[in-house]
C-alpha cells in the first residue's frame, strides 16, 4: 500500500514537472512574441521609420541620389573624392536626434505621404512612403505597415552652417584652416561706433558646404585659443563691457559729462511739433547729430517735411515729463556708450488726456568735441 502510495506521489510529481516545463515554454515564447510585435510597432512608428529610413542609407543609396555636381563643399573640409564625401554624410545622416521632418501636404495622400527631411534645421532629402495597410497584433497593438518608395536629395550646401561673430582682431578656424570669409559685424551699434571711435570692430562669419560636424576653434590676438559662446547657432565671443544702470556711475566713466534725459525729451518734443527753434526745433538737435547718419536723416526729413505740420492739436500738461528713467548703460569707451531711455509725455489733445511713451535705446559716442546721437531703436 506504501509502494503504491509512493509511486502515485513520484508520477504526480513528474507530470508537475513535465506540466510546470511546458507552462514556462509557452511563457517564453509568448513572451517573445509579445516582445517581437513591440519591435514591430516600433519599427513603424511613423516617427522612427522616417528618421531610421535616413539613418540607414547606405553609401550606395546616397551614391544614386546625390548629385555631386551640385554639390558644394566648403574649401575648410578636407576631402580627397567623392567617396570621402559620401561616407562622411552617410555618417552624419546616422545621428537621428538632429533630424526633423515635415509633411509635403501638397504632394501627400493617404495612401503615399511625402515629407521633406530636414537636418540640422536645412532641407536636405525628400522621402515618399507607402502604406502597406493596417496590422493589428494581439488585439492591441494597432499600426501603419510603411514602405520607403522614393528619396530625393537636397543635399548641396552641406549638413552643416558654421555662423560667428567675433573681434576683428580674433581668428576664426575650421577644421584646423583659417576662416577669411569675413562680413561686416551684426551689431548695429558697434558698427557704427567704429566708424567714429577706435572701439574694437567685430567680423561675422557665415560659411556652408561642411558635410562632417566641424571642429571650430577662435583664437585672440595673442593667439591664444578662446573658448566662444553659442547663441542661437552662432559662435560668439562678446568683449566684457561696463554695466550699470546708475546714471551718476555711468557718467563718471565717459570723457565728459551728459545729459541724456535733456537730450531725450527735447527729440519727443520735436516729434509733436513742440521744441521750439528754427525748423520746427532741429536746430536745437543738429548739434547732437552726425551728418550722413540714419537718425540724423530721419531727424531731418521729419523737420524738413509736411507731416510735421499736421501733428494732431494739443496742449502739454504740467509736469509734461514724468516716469523717466536711464537704465541699462553699457559703457564700450569713456567715448562710447548705450543706455536705455523710458519717459511718458502727458498731452491733452481735443481735451482728452493722453500719453505719449518713449522706450528707446540710444547709443552715443563723442566726435568733433561732443557727444553725438548715432543710433535710436525702439525696446
């Protein structure tokens, strides 16, 4: 009875084992599945399929659609044939994180969408796809099986725009080679100081064709690498300038003093026809104002034209000035300055109160004996 009792228990517990063995194995392959379609929805996710369809051309699809006679390459890349090039945008193309996309509406339809492929923000290939039709896998997972059918590539100005803004007296390189494509500086202000002033000149910098991600180095005057920084794309390096937002600092680090609030008001009285003076109060400014400047010319016609005489009519108010402030001044020379002007003017005009506001930021430098208003532009 033992023996029988024994026996029964060992074939239970080798059918337990034979059953456990065979639950794991569904388990394992169920799982395996599962995992399989996941992959699958992955893959066709519209999002990773564009953007591994790109990354996985291979240097004999981008041989077929590049055009290499329209292809321009930067003279500071160091590629010695077409094969050097392709490889090295085949290899850029691989780094997804910097490809976008955007659909062609107008060449897209349901069943064949385009989008244009950008990289780095630039166009770069064309991509049409096709829909295979819908899979549905374990009643969950609900996806667009797609199908690469057409690329067409943009790619002639590289994969790269390699944009600066430095001293003039500092050296731009790329790719070890010295950049002499130079453009006038972007900053307005220190433009113009330069004209008038021995303040620094900057050089601005805008070069295309690089297919490989550039090594970019600036070196000072001393020729001493500088580490720039990088606003909006653009490799910068700003001179450390005096900043205050305290008039009374500001004019203790000019040559001579200056009364910008005077300056100030006395060009918002000659806007409503108020300075008074010959030519409707331009005589009073003239003497703050270069000749052949842009304010100096816009100062002009408006004293020299018609519109000024149409002004609305009005009476000012007592205190006509309140809620003026200097703020922001950035001292680039004890010849050279910027500051930021607010003011409100209280007018009546046909007898209702109103307020006419200025927020400009006015940039000065001293020429010819005394401080000139070279630039206004409105904050």
């Amino acid at each position: 009875m033992a023996k029988k009792a024994k026996k029964k228990m060992s074939l239970y517990k080798k059918s337990l084992l034979i059953y456990s063995g065979v639950l794991v194995v569904l388990i394992i392959t169920l799982l395996v599945y599962v995992s399989m379609c996941i992959k699958e929805y992955d893959k066709y996710d519209l999002d990773n399929f564009i953007k591994n369809s790109v990354a996985d051309l291979s240097n004999k699809d981008l041989v077929n659609i590049i055009d290499d006679k329209a292809l321009t390459i930067s003279k500071y890349e160091n590629f010695k044939s077409k094969k050097d090039i392709i490889k090295a945008i085949d290899k850029s193309l691989e780094d997804t994180k910097n490809i976008t996309y955007k659909q062609v509406e107008d060449e897209s339809t349901d069943k064949k969408p385009v989008y244009d492929i950008y990289y780095n923000g630039s166009k770069v290939l064309k991509i049409k796809l096709a829909n295979k039709g819908q899979i549905q896998k374990i009643k969950l997972l609900n996806y667009t099986k797609w199908e690469v059918v057409d690329i067409k590539s943009y790619i002639e100005t590289g994969l790269y725009e390699v944009k600066a803004n430095i001293p003039e007296d500092h050296k731009l390189y790329i790719n070890g080679k010295e950049v002499t494509d130079k453009l006038e500086s972007q900053n307005k202000s220190l433009a113009l100081f330069a004209e008038y002033t021995d303040l620094k000149k900057y050089s601005e910098y805008d070069i295309t064709g690089i297919i490989s991600k550039p090594k970019v180095v600036v070196k000072n005057a001393s020729g001493k690498e500088v580490k720039p920084e990088i606003k909006d794309g653009v490799y910068t390096i700003e001179e450390e300038y005096f900043k205050t937002d305290d008039n009374t600092v500001a004019q203790s680090k000019l040559v001579e003093e200056f009364d910008v609030l005077s300056l100030a008001e006395k060009y918002s009285l000659f806007l409503t026809n108020d300075l008074s003076g010959s030519y409707h109060g331009f005589s009073q400014l003239q003497k703050y104002l270069i000749e052949g400047t842009e304010v100096y010319k816009m100062m002009y016609n408006w004293a020299h034209g018609v519109d000024i005489t149409f002004t609305s009519r009005h009476t000012l108010k007592k205190p006509t000035f309140t809620n003026e402030k200097l703020s922001n001044f950035v001292i680039y020379s004890d010849k050279a300055f910027t500051v930021d002007v607010t003011l409100e003017k209280n007018m009546k005009v046909l007898g209702q109160d109103r307020v006419m506001k200025m927020n400009d930021r006015l940039s000065f430098v001293y020429y010819n004996g005394g401080w000139k208003l070279i630039n206004m532009e409105s904050i």
